[in-house]
C-alpha cells in the first residue's frame, strides 16, 4: 500500500493530508459536489504503511481520501465509521483529535 501525503503546521497542530497514492490527480463528481485530489493539497510524497501509521497517529487533524487509508486509520482506532462519507464510490474522512 502507498500512499501520498502532506503535512501542515496549522494553529499549532500538525495537519496530515493523506490519500491512497493512486487517487492523485483525480477528480470525484457526484451530483454537484467535485473533490479534486490535487498534488497540491495531498502532496506527492509517496510513503508506505508503515510510515503512513506514524503519520496518522501523531498528527491532530487528518484529512484522508481512499479505501486504503481509511481502513489503515480506522484499524489504527483513530476517527469513526460513522464519519466516513464517500463521493463517486470513493470515501474520504476526516478526524479532529482532543
């Protein structure tokens, strides 16, 4: 499993923007709701799961797009299956931790 991501210093917190690698450069359309998964945003850095698990579990808020980094996360008990939502078959997630 690969996966890309970002870090971000936002407000003290550390924010991971992460997807499963080959969602980068997609664009999701359902309805009138467009998610563009831009290198921008979710970095081109490709890391592993190993990697990706030292990410998740150190970082306050994490924006995730893929069924592989969800069911990484959600293995990991960070965030919630109720959380989970999806556009175009794909889910994506987002955790804030206390």
């Amino acid at each position: 499993m690969q996966f890309s991501f970002k870090v971000i210093e936002y407000q003290k917190n550390l924010m991971l923007n992460i997807c499963d690698a080959d969602l980068v450069g997609k664009v999701l359309s359902q309805n009138k709701l467009i998610m563009s998964i831009s290198k921008n945003y979710y970095g081109d850095q490709i890391i592993e799961k190993d990697e990706a698990e030292q990410l998740l579990r150190n970082s306050s808020i994490i924006n995730m797009v893929g069924k592989n980094i969800i069911s990484l996360c959600l293995s990991l008990e960070i965030g919630s299956e109720k959380g989970v939502k999806e556009i175009s078959d794909v889910p994506f997630l987002i955790v804030f931790k206390t």
